[in-house]
C-alpha cells in the first residue's frame, strides 16, 4: 500500500524543527510559518487567534498537500508589531485560554462525580 504509516502523522522525526519561520522578502512585517506534524485543528485556532489581535493585517493557514503532514501559516502585522510577536503573543493567549478551559472542565467534572 502506498500510504504512510499512521504515526508520521504526529512524530516529529529527527532533526525536523517543530516551527520554523521564514520572513517574506516582498512584504515588510509579513513572513510564514511552518508547523510540522500538524492539521486543520491547530491551523483554524491559531488563524482566529492571530484575527483577535488589532495588529495582526492578514492571517491565514493552508495545508500543502493532504499526505504532507504541516501546515503553512501565514502572518503580515502593523508596523507596531512583528509576525513572531504576533504568533508568540497567539500561542500565549491559547494557552491560558486553554488552560481555563481544563481547569473549567474538570471542576465540571468533578461536581458532577460528587453528585453520584
């Protein structure tokens, strides 16, 4: 069968950068990012992260080819801020949101166990 194996979907192999950034020659405070090992999930809310910053101009994420497992994000900001600010800054407020997400969920989780 020609498919990959099921685990290079999610293994980094070895020497293979998790993000690596590539600043766009044609456009000042533009540039891309490439996430290995990722899919449309991380894609989609890193992209609506980034559009929640008022620096962030444009912000977009594609997939390069459906048995390519990365995805391709592309970031152009303000003069006020940069693309790697941008995408620190997203990665950051994800975080936390996520975390109050998990705290939320097992106090949730929880109550509900202590009920029965």
């Amino acid at each position: 069968m020609n498919a990959p194996d099921r685990y290079e979907r999610f293994v980094v192999p070895e020497g293979v950068k998790k993000v690596s950034y590539e600043r766009d020659t044609k456009i000042i405070n533009a540039a891309s990012f490439t996430i290995e090992r990722e899919d449309h999930t991380i894609g989609n809310i890193l992209r609506m992260q980034l559009h929640r910053d008022p620096n962030v101009l444009f912000a977009g994420y594609k997939l390069p080819h459906p048995l390519q497992y990365k995805i391709l994000v592309r970031i152009h900001t303000t003069s006020q801020s940069s693309p790697t600010q941008a995408y620190n800054q997203s990665i950051n407020d994800l975080d936390k949101e996520l975390d109050c997400l998990k705290s939320a969920f097992e106090a949730e989780v929880a109550r509900f166990t202590s009920d029965y």
